[in-house]
C-alpha cells in the first residue's frame, strides 16, 4: 500500500518542522516554497529559542500606552500611517486582548508550545548534520536599574507561574558577566536552560538535507489553490501544474492568508514589520543572547557577526524598508553596547505573522484535509520544531498531551 502523501507548503522553520516530523511518522512528504527555505521571516530573527516567551505583547495597559509609544521618536514602535485605515480593523481586535483575563489565557496557550524549545530542538536534531547548530546557553533580560526591572513585574509574574523564574545580577556583576554592556546597566534577569541557533539560514539548509535524505523532496514553486471538489483536498494547483495529495499543511506564515481566503476563511492576520542589523567580524560579543527591554531588541552572537533583531513596524507587505526603524536600532544598540566596533553592517526586513489573538492556527480546517500550522508571530523559531511535531501527532491520530482549543484554526470563521 501507497504511504499517504502530504504536501507541506512553506519552508520555513514550520514547514521544514512538520515535513520532518510527518516523515518520521511514516508519510511521503513533498515540501513546496516559492522561494529558498528559510529565506523568510525565519532567515532573520533574533536566533534565540527563548522558552520562556510565552507572554503576548497585548498586556494590560497596552491600549493605553500605545499611542504614545507610536509618538515617541525613541520608542521602538512604527506605524506607516498610510497603512492604518487598512490596519485599524486587525488592530480594533488586537488591542481588544489587551487585558488581563485575555493575557492569562494566551499566556496559557502558548507556554506549552515554547517552553520545551531547547529539548525539541534537540529532538528533531539528534545525530543529524543539523545538530550542530543548536546551542545551549542562558538568555539574559537587560535592565538599566532595579526599578525598570519592576516595571515588568506583570510579565515576570506570568512567566513565574508557568515555571521560569530568573536569577537576577546586579551592581557592578552586571559588567562582570556580560563586559559588553553599557556601565549605567545594572540588572540582569538571568533565564537557564534557553538557547540558540549559530545561523537559522543555514539550519533549515541542513534540516530540507536531513528530508531529501529522508526520501523527502523539496520543490521551489508558488502553490496557487486547493482542489477540494470532491469535499477534501485531493491537489493543489503550483506554478509547475497541478499536484495530487491526500493532505496538506499550511505553513506559509504570514502568506498563509491568502491561502485561506481560498478555503473561505478570513483570517485576521498582519504583517508585523521586523528589523535586524548584523554587526559583522565585531570586536566584542556578548556571552549569551540577551534581551535589552528599554530598546526592546535581542543580541545574539552567531557565525556571521553579531545580530541585534527586534523593531515593531506595522505597515504591510509590499514596501521596502523603512529609514526611522533602522536608525533607531542602531541607535539602540550603540547606548547599550558602546565600545562596538565591527568590520561591515547588513541591514534586513521580514514579516512576522500576527494574529489578531497572538496565538497561531494549529490544527485541520475543518473536515478539508488542510491543516494549518501558521501564524507563530515572534515565536516561530522557539515553537517549530513542537508545532511540527503536534500536526505530525494530529495527522496521524496520536492522542495529544495538549489542549489544542487555543489553537482551533477555524476560530475566527
């Protein structure tokens, strides 16, 4: 008997995460992206698996203050204000979540998928030629003082109750631990047992290898529609033509919208802007990756230099990139770390996918075959390998350890 064969469309670390997984259990896999793996938002983030991000940037207050940070030209928040007539409908719901009840049940829904990152990325890896690009480490919170620290006590508290408490540094400490730091830091909030990835680009090259060798294939081609009339997916139409499938995973992040509107789903999903700005052969890196809260930007040292990744703007998908986010991080990132000198810098632009819920869609739509697994915001990196895992377990009929209400992909039909 035939193995039943799965489409999986997008390559990055999703898709590549559940082409595996799918693979593994069994399955003929054909993973389809109309660009190089890993050359979308999963080629630029911040390199971290940061397990214990499992707080929703809508927290209380949030309605509140956001105006004002929009405003303020130092704050690491930008709008195109052309875009917001078409963003205030995504942005009505998005803000509606910022309170405490609905920060609660986020928070809740997307600890279980984060807060194994490390382990999951060394399951998938294990013995592979992708193993050597998973790094154990701590991930450090910059704070100027005591007092910016307790500012961020409604979060600190969220974290705590899902079991990450931090061990904080302070004083002169602070330089001792990390010498890279500006001397007017000092606190650090100290996380365990995190990690990182030494280059994300060349990570998934090995993983779409690890498939190939699998018995998998990888075909570069944009995926169009879903042939569903006989009720279910049977094919979906690619610029190479039509290719049959018993079913499919939708793993396009951000692109995955127009896909769904083909399946009659509207899903409140926008493009969040993000930046980051490579220090390359720099002359002073930090020990661990770090967080610094004020810039609201991560650092990262990893095999091209040094990556500080981070910047909200909000303005869709089709202009480039925009001056004021650039020169803020570079601003930013020369308080913080003063004596940076580095040999070049590169500058780079991605879309992260954000649902209006902050939660992504996980899970068959429907009786259709479809099953989405999209829609990670800033946690694509952290939960890949433990959201490929979970369509691996649903597809298959393995009984999941997880509530996957949170995660119903018809939620917002």
């Amino acid at each position: 008997m035939a193995k039943p064969h799965t489409i999986v469309i997008g390559g990055g670390i999703v898709g590549v995460c559940s082409a595996l997984w799918l693979m593994r259990e069994g399955r003929s896999v054909t993973l389809i992206d109309k660009g190089q793996p890993g050359m979308g938002a999963s080629f630029g983030n911040g390199c971290i698996l940061a397990s214990c991000s499992m707080v929703p940037v809508t927290a209380p207050g949030l309605a509140f203050n956001g105006p004002k940070m929009l405003l303020d030209p130092n704050f690491p928040l930008f709008l195109r204000w052309a875009y917001l007539p078409k963003l205030a409908p995504w942005l009505m719901r998005y803000m509606g979540n910022a309170n405490d009840a609905d920060t609660r049940r986020i928070a809740k829904g997307l600890a279980p998928i984060v807060s194994d990152s490390l382990e999951q990325h060394r399951m998938l890896t294990r013995g592979t030629v992708a193993e050597k690009w998973v790094q154990e480490s701590n991930y450090s919170f910059v704070y100027k003082n005591r007092a910016a620290f307790n500012k961020d006590s409604y979060t600190w508290q969220l974290r705590r109750e899902a079991g990450f408490e931090p061990e904080l540094i302070e004083g002169k400490a602070v330089q001792e631990a990390e010498p890279i730091l500006n001397r007017d830091i000092s606190l650090l909030a100290v996380m365990k047992n995190h990690g990182f990835i030494h280059n994300p680009l060349s990570y998934i090259a090995d993983l779409v290898s690890l498939l190939n060798d699998m018995g998998g294939k990888f075909i570069q081609t944009e995926v169009k529609d879903f042939d569903l009339s006989g009720g279910r997916v049977s094919a979906v139409d690619t610029g190479q033509g039509r290719m049959a499938c018993d079913n499919v995973v939708l793993a396009t992040g951000v692109w995955s919208k127009p896909l769904m509107k083909k399946l009659g789903i509207s899903v409140p999903l926008e493009a969040e802007r993000g930046y980051h700005v490579l220090y390359k052969s720099p002359n002073i890196t930090p020990n661990n990756p770090m967080m610094v809260s004020a810039g609201k930007f991560v650092a990262t040292s990893m095999d091209q230099g040094l990556r500080c990744a981070g910047i909200v703007e909000f303005g869709g998908l089709k202009d480039g990139k925009s001056k004021g986010p650039l020169k803020l991080m570079r601003k930013l990132v020369k308080e913080t770390f003063p004596e940076l000198r580095s040999e070049s810098e590169q500058d780079w632009l991605g879309f992260r996918p954000a649902p209006a819920d902050s939660l992504p869609l996980i899970g068959e739509i429907g009786d259709t075959g479809v099953f989405a697994a999209f829609g990670h915001h800033h946690i694509g990196l952290t939960a890949g390998p433990k959201t490929g895992r979970m369509i691996a377990d649903i597809m298959t009929g393995k009984r999941s350890n997880h509530n996957l209400a949170p995660y119903e992909p018809k939620r917002f039909a």
